[in-house]
C-alpha cells in the first residue's frame, strides 16, 4: 500500500467508502458524511477527505465527489 501526504497519493476503494456511508441518510453534507464514517470505524483519511465534499443527494454523487481519490476502476 502506498502511502503519503498529499490527496493524490490517497485511494480508497469503493467498497471502503460504500461501508464507511452504510446507513447514511440523504442529502448530507461533507460533515455529517465524515461523522457517519468515523462512526462506521473508517479510516481516518477517508473521514478527512469526506469533510471536505459538498451537499449531496446520494451515494453516487460521494462517488463523484471523490471520484480523484478513488483506487481501481470507478
């Protein structure tokens, strides 16, 4: 696993960000998102990177939001 400082060196997976949201109630902003996760047990890079997403209506709109911070095909 590759690690680093800065966001380009970061990916989360998927399916990491699919179990960090379980359970999310849309719409949501970026700091409820980063709660929901950090309450889920995930990673603490993830709960930074989702602080920083705007307002969205759902799953797929975090997905886009993060689409930079992804690993594997999106």
């Amino acid at each position: 696993m590759a690690g680093g400082g800065t966001w380009a060196a970061m990916a989360f997976q998927v399916t990491e960000v699919q179990k960090a949201l379980k359970g999310a109630d849309y719409p949501m902003n970026g700091e409820q998102l980063a709660e929901l996760a950090r309450s889920n047990g995930a990673d603490q890079d993830l709960v930074d990177a989702l602080r920083k997403v705007r307002q969205v209506d759902g799953p797929n709109t975090v997905m886009q939001e993060l689409k930079g911070d992804l690993g594997g095909s999106a």
